[in-house]
C-alpha cells in the first residue's frame, strides 16, 4: 500500500515568502527568516509555489529553488509560471523532483503529454485551484485565481490524468487560510474520479484537520502552510500527530536517526 504524505507548501512572491487567505497573500519573512522556524526533516515532501503578482521570472524562481534545496532533502515539486518543457528542464536543473502546473492546463493542454513523454508522469503535477460559485457549484480557477475558467475540477481531474499527469494538488480557495479545514466534498469528488494521488491543500486550521484530510476526504497526502509559520516545533508535532493516529506515514527521520544511533 503506498504510503501517505505529509507535505509543506511555502508560497515565494518574488524574494519573500508569504501567507495566503483565499489567495490574498501577507509576506510573512526571507528564507533566513523561515529557516528559523521549518524543520524540512518532519515533512514528507515540500511544495514551492511562486506565487509573484507581477509577471513570473523562472530564472529568478530557479534561483530561490536552488538555494532552498541546501537545506531541504526531500523530494521537492515547484511551479508557478511553467509554460513549456524549457521551464521543466530548468526547475529540474535546479533541484525539483516533480513540476506544478496550473494555468497552462487550459493555456497550453498539450504541455501535459509533452512533458509526461519526456519526464515521466510521476514529474508532472497539476494543481487545481477551486472555489464555489454563488449557486454553490465548484469551478476552476487560474491565474493567481484571476481567472475562472468556470471548469468543473472533476472533468479536469479527469481529463489532465488521461493526458499523463501523476498527480493532482488540490486547493480549495474558500477555505485557504481560513482554520476550517479542507474542503472534504471537493477532496472526495475528485479522489474518487480519479487513479492518480490526490493532494488536498486549503483550510488546515490544526493537526486534526491533516488527519480528516485523509480519513474523511480520501487524500494520498496532505499539505499545508500558514499553520506552519512562525509555530516552533509544529512541522514535527505534527508528523507525530499523523503517526499517532494509526496512519499510513512515513517513520519521521529523526525517529529513525534515534534508533540507529542506539
């Protein structure tokens, strides 16, 4: 069975990182500011979005990627303004393990077999940002959320998995930043339309919630960001929250580092 995931997601709008609340963004510190509080070692895997309102510089975004991977070790997804291949070849060279996309799923659908052809499907990650209309239907949104495309996030979901995506990063925009919790009717909806991994991302308010993201809406893995700020020891209490609940989560590292050194 494979194993669940618990991953961080850090937001970087040009040099700093910041906080989001239904995609209004707050920055919240440089990487020597964060640094002071994440403990890269308690994640599964980290998400890096860049998240810039003015225009997405891959080069400059590379850059910052390539000095956080000194200091995180795990696997790595980033995105954020990937238009073709050449963006994957370079945020690949620069340290990520897999690559977001988001807008080019409706701007340029053909980037997604592209890119499974040339990396594989277990590259290629696509993130849908959803929010509810005012008749309560869900839609899909692009561009920082600018835009919606009044999609419907399970055709989609559907639709990006047959063209070769590995995995979906599901975000609902309500309850971004908002403590209430992932949005269990939207994770469900499309984990069960779907044979890819599912990521629900959006509304973890605390601990408890991570664990209803996979117990209640059929997560593989769970991310999460503003909670994580500013918090101390949080990333590793949580890590033991997910294990202490019977879930299927990886042995945090520093457990291991402990048994090998007795």
């Amino acid at each position: 069975m494979p194993r669940n995931r618990f991953i961080l997601c850090l937001l970087l709008r040009d040099n700093l990182f910041v906080n989001s609340r239904n995609f209004r963004l707050n920055p919240v510190g440089n990487l020597e500011t964060i640094l002071q509080y994440l403990h890269f070692e308690a994640i599964d895997e980290l998400v890096l979005l860049n998240v810039s309102r003015n225009g997405k510089d891959i080069e400059a975004f590379a850059r910052q990627l390539e000095m956080i991977g000194r200091y995180c070790f795990v696997p790595i997804a980033a995105g954020g303004g990937v238009r073709g291949v050449d963006d994957f070849h370079r945020l690949l060279n620069a340290g990520a393990d897999k690559i977001v996309i988001n807008s080019a799923v409706f701007q340029t659908p053909r980037l997604i077999p592209e890119a499974a052809k040339l990396f594989g499907s277990q590259c290629v990650v696509v993130s849908l940002d959803v929010k509810k209309n005012r008749e309560g239907r869900y839609q899909v949104h692009a561009l920082n959320g600018s835009w919606n495309t009044q999609a419907d996030p399970v055709e989609v979901a559907r639709r990006v998995e047959q063209g070769g995506a590995g995995e979906i990063f599901l975000t609902s925009m309500d309850r971004d930043g908002t403590c209430r919790g992932y949005d269990h009717e939207l994770v469900r909806a499309v984990v069960e339309a779907v044979g890819i991994p599912v990521i629900a991302s959006g509304g973890v308010g605390e601990f408890q919630h991570l664990v209803d993201g996979i117990q209640l809406g059929g997560a593989a893995a769970v991310s999460a960001a503003n909670l994580f700020h500013f918090i101390g020891q949080s990333l590793k209490k949580a890590k033991d929250f997910l294990r202490e609940n019977g879930l299927n989560f990886p042995e945090p590292l520093w457990n291991f580092q402990r048994r090998t050194s007795l």
